[in-house]
C-alpha cells in the first residue's frame, strides 16, 4: 500500500513537473510573439517615417531647383511708365522677376485699367525686346541696347511705355538651366557670381516636418557616422566649383548652433548615443551627459541656447554647442497641444544649423549628384514603451521629372515664412519657403 501512494505522489509530482514545464513554454512562446509584433509594429512605423521624411526633403529640394532663383537676384526690374494716350490715364509701376512658362520676365500691373504687364528677353537673353499688355505684343526700341526703350500697344489706350535699361547681361538662363540641383550655373555666369547666390543648396540645408499631436516623441534630427559619410560623398556639398563661403560638412563641425522654426507648443529633447557603440556593433547606448528637455508652450523661432531656452541673441558663446564630428546626436519632438490650439493636428519645424563662423552647414542626407535622380539615406528612432531605443536607416531613391507642388496638404514656396513661432493655423495646412 505504501507503494502504491509513493506511486500516486511521485506520479503527480511528474505531472505537476511537466505542467510547469509546458507552462513556461507557453509564457516563452508568447513573450516571443508579443517581441516579434513589437517589431513588427516599430520596423512599419520606421519604415513610414523614413519614407514621409524623404518624401518631404525631396519635394523641398526639388522645389528650389526649379523656382527660377538661378538667376532671379543678379537682373534689376525696371520701373516703367505707362500712359494712355485716348484717356487711360498715367501710371509709373515697378516690375519684378517672374518665372512664367518656364522663361524668366519682369512684370507689374496697373489697377487702373486693370492689366498686366510683362516685358520679355531676347533669345540671346541680353535685354528687353517685346512687351504685352492689355492683350497686345509690341517690340520695344531700340532693340539689343542701354538706354531710353520705348514702344506704343495696341489696346483700346493706345498706351505708351518708356523705361530706362542700364546694362546688357549675356547668357543669362532664360530657361532656367542653371537650377539643377547645384550651387552653380550650366552657363558661363556662375553662382554666386558678383556675390550673389541661388538657392539650389537650401534642400540640403533646412530640414522640414511635421509632428502628429499626441504621438509621444518624433525623431526630428539625428547625426551619426554613416549620416556624416553620405552627406560628405555629395559632391555638390564638397565640389571645388563653390567658390564662397558659404557651406561646412557635418564632419568637420566641431562647434554647431542649432536653430528652430516651430508653429506650435512644443517639447523639445536634446539626446547623445555612444559614438563608439554605434560605430562598432550598431547599438544606441544614451550618454547620461546629455539628456535635457524643454517646453515652450508658443511655439518658439531662432538659437537653441544652453538653458535650453531659444534666443535671437547674436553672441554664440551662449549657444548650446554641437560636435557633429566628434559626437552621435538626436533631437525629438513632441506635440501635445493646448488651449490655444485645440483644431490643430500636428506642428510643423523647420530645423538648420550653422558653425561658429555663421557657416550654413549641410544636415539632410541628400544626393543630388545625378540629373534627375535624387536619393535620400532615412534615419528615424523610436522610444518604445520599455524605454528602448529602436532604429532604422535605409536610402530612398526616386526619379525627378515634375515639381511636387503640394506634400501632405502643405504647398512648398506659397503663403508665409514657415513657422516663425506662430500658433496660428487650422493644421489643415502649412506653407513652406
């Protein structure tokens, strides 16, 4: 009988053993299905935030090569006068640049009568040649020189013009060549030339986002090794060609100054990873010397600082400084509204950097090298429930033929300067410049 229960017991024992056995297997199996959806879910919101961040400095970048500002700042406007000799009255209007058709113009209007003026180049792109207004095409003498130009239209008016030219300008880019995704001209005249410069480098310059209202922290800058080395193999940001100052690489930053342009309340993070680390097996290990935080709850515009607060102060020794070659950053975002904001659903930023010099320096990871082809190598980290850091980088690649006017709702080089610290807005709609 006693056996026999030593049996019972040693038999229930057993059972209790692998019972708990087969427990914990369960447990096990369902932690590394729950880790294996965690990634899953982190790996989809990385790869959609690269794709969404490529997709806006893309759009920025081709945006200023195809807005005509190649040449735009090197060509006076003429004032001109206008003056209707069957009673249209006299008017004396400025013109401007204008990109119409893919051909550059100066043109005014008049409010009464109410016409549009435009005064047209030769195909030598020398000087003034013909003008419209008020549905009518006229040449303007003389033709292909300084001086006194003249000319009477065929409308209704029989509206007379004169206006005073000064110079003669030879190959200026009537076609707009010269914005091609570089810091210079196609042509003989190159940019800046005569101390002018075109904007074909702002792309690689300013980065642009968005942060989505109660999503918790949104990478918005990071620097690291590999960032550094794509940004150096850009030959536009080291061609030999860019004969002013006026651009440094993240690699040979030392002293960085941080500058913000955000819409909206906003907290701001300012993190270190181990360089080390990252370098030699991919790991983010935080720095505990940099670690800050701050709130602002308007919005805020100009000079990080190291209190964390944002100034317009134009001494740089109260400046936070960043070692962009010495050190892995990454700056996040969060967005969480308030009172005054209530109807709007995301803040825009806009984030650029200069060295100690006021040297622009280049912080988006775009090559533009290739005609027609722009890649753009994404970075994005996530700070999931755990505290972990989890992150991706990937190269995007995409074909550029037309100009991508509007991104998300947001028309780029339309509306207002972006941001300027407002808390104005609908979050329906933003305007990048």
């Amino acid at each position: 009988m006693v056996n026999k229960n030593g049996s019972v017991f040693l038999y229930a024992m057993m059972l209790s053993f692998f019972a708990v056995i087969a427990g914990y297997i369960v447990v096990l199996k369902m932690d590394v299905l729950t880790e294996n959806v965690d990634i899953q879910v982190h790996d989809s919101k990385l790869h959609s935030n690269i794709t969404e961040k490529a997709t806006l400095a893309i759009a920025y970048n081709t945006l200023v090569n195809t807005d005509g500002s190649g040449f735009t700042n090197t060509i006076a406007c003429p004032s001109v006068t206008l003056s209707g000799t069957t009673g249209g009255g006299k008017n004396t209007i400025p013109t401007s640049h204008y990109f119409q058709g893919g051909v550059f113009v100066c043109s005014g209007s008049t409010a009464v009568p109410q016409g549009n003026l435009i005064l047209s180049y030769s195909a030598s792109g020398n000087t003034f040649t013909t003008g419209s207004y008020l549905s009518s095409e006229i040449s303007l003498l003389p033709l292909n020189s300084t001086g006194a130009r003249s000319g009477r239209f065929t409308d209704s008016f029989q509206t007379d013009i004169s206006f005073t030219t000064t110079d003669t300008w030879s190959q200026i880019d009537l076609n707009g060549d010269s914005d091609d995704f570089q810091p210079y001209s196609d042509t003989n005249t190159k940019y800046p030339n005569d101390g002018y410069r075109d904007n074909d480098d702002m792309g690689r310059k300013n980065i642009y986002g968005y942060v989505k209202k109660d999503t918790g922290w949104y990478s918005v800058f990071s620097m690291n090794t590999p960032l550094v080395k794509y940004i150096a193999s850009n030959a536009y940001n080291t061609w030999s060609g860019w004969v002013l100052p006026g651009w440094a690489l993240p690699g040979n930053t030392q002293s960085g100054y941080l500058y913000v342009d955000i819409d909206q309340s906003y907290t701001l993070k300012i993190m270190e990873f181990n360089k080390k680390q990252f370098d030699s097996i991919g790991v983010l290990e935080l720095e505990p010397r940099e670690n800050t935080i701050s709130t602002w709850p308007n919005g805020a515009i100009w000079w990080v600082m190291q209190d964390m607060s944002i100034s317009g102060t134009t001494d740089i020794g109260s400046r936070k400084v960043f070692d962009l070659k010495n050190k892995d950053y990454a700056i996040f975002l969060s967005f969480s509204g308030n009172d005054s904001n209530k109807g709007v659903d995301f803040l825009k930023y806009k984030i650029s950097m200069q060295d100690e010099q006021g040297t622009d320096i280049y912080i988006v990871p775009i090559n533009d090298w290739e005609r027609g082809t722009m890649k753009y190598f994404g970075n994005d980290i996530i700070i999931d429930s755990d505290g972990d850091y989890r992150y991706k980088q990937f190269e995007v690649l995409q074909n550029n033929t037309i100009r991508p006017f509007i991104i998300n709702g947001c028309t780029f080089g339309s509306g207002t300067l972006f941001g300027s610290g407002s808390t104005t807005g609908t979050g329906t709609s933003c305007f990048f410049q």
